[in-house]
C-alpha cells in the first residue's frame, strides 16, 4: 500500500488557476456535462412525482381516504425537497436546472397519472417511487466513486423514496 502524499502547492496552484468552477476542482473525475443531464432528467421525476402526488392529495375521497391523502402530501412536498437538492447540486456542477414545464414529462423516469380511485392512487404511486427506487440505483452505480458528492446526495434520496415505497405498499396492504 502507497503513502498517503498531498502536493499542496500543486493543490493551491490549480484552486487560484480554476477558481470560477466553484466546487467543481481538478480532481472531479466525472463527465460533468453527462452527470448534469441525468440530474436534469432527475429533477424533472422529482417534479412530475410531487405534482401527481399533490394532485392525489387534493382529489382523493372517501371514508379512509384522509390519513392516505395526508401521507399525499407529505411525499409531495418530500419530493419538492428533492428537487431543490437536485436543482442545487446542478449548480454547484456549473450547470442550469431545467424547471421548463415543456418537456417535463418526457424528461421525467416516472409517468403522470391521474387515478380517480384512491387504491389506483396509491398503486400509481407505488410504481412511481418504484422506478425512481431503479434510476437512482443506476444512478448510483453509474456515478460511483467519480462524484462523491452527487453519489451521496442521491443514495439520500434514494432511501426516501424507498421509505415512501414501503409507506404505499403498507397502504395497499391495509386495503386489500
């Protein structure tokens, strides 16, 4: 195994040559272009969930449906959290958020749906956070060690979405 070894003066001379990339130093090994796109594509999931989810909360109805819609609500706003972390990060990168309405659900990984049922509600969610469970696992592996930062914001997000997909699934559970 090597020594440890810093070259300090090579550090501080690239961080004065390169001060306008921001947080984005010499040593960021990844395609920064290509992780910007896919945070992009990211964020416009993040956004499409948390408009079908607030939909959902608004329209859901019937005699159980209150603590359901509750829970809506709570994940719409969970997913507006992850978007502005997304958003955030794609700045730090040097890059633009994408927030147009055009396009947002060709870019989103999960689909728009508005269920009239409060189990078809549910069950549309479910699969909604199922997928985004799937693309920020690639995501995840994609990354890897190349984009520390980005690995872990995502590994973050990932785990709540996998908590909002455990929460709906217990939901189906009670209602089946």
């Amino acid at each position: 195994m090597q020594a440890f070894q810093l070259d300090i003066q090579t550090i501080r001379q690239r961080a004065r040559q390169q001060v306008a990339e921001g947080a984005r130093t010499f040593t960021y090994a990844g395609d920064v272009q290509q992780v910007i796109e896919l945070l992009n594509h990211a964020l416009a999931t993040e956004l499409v969930c948390a408009l079908r989810y607030r939909r959902h909360y608004f329209t859901a109805s019937g005699l159980s449906s209150e603590p359901v819609a509750e829970e809506f609500l709570v994940h719409a706003n969970e997913e507006l959290a992850h978007a502005d972390r997304i958003a955030e990060r794609i700045v730090q990168l040097g890059g633009s958020p994408d927030f147009s309405p055009d396009g947002l659900t060709t870019r989103s990984h999960a689909d728009y749906v508005a269920p009239d049922s409060l189990e078809a509600m549910i069950r549309e969610n479910l699969v909604a956070e199922r997928i985004a469970i799937d693309t920020y696992r690639e995501l995840v592996r994609f990354i890897g060690d190349k984009d520390p930062t980005t690995r872990r914001m995502l590994e973050d997000i990932l785990a709540v979405e996998e908590e909002h997909a455990d929460e709906l699934s217990d939901w189906l559970g009670r209602r089946g």
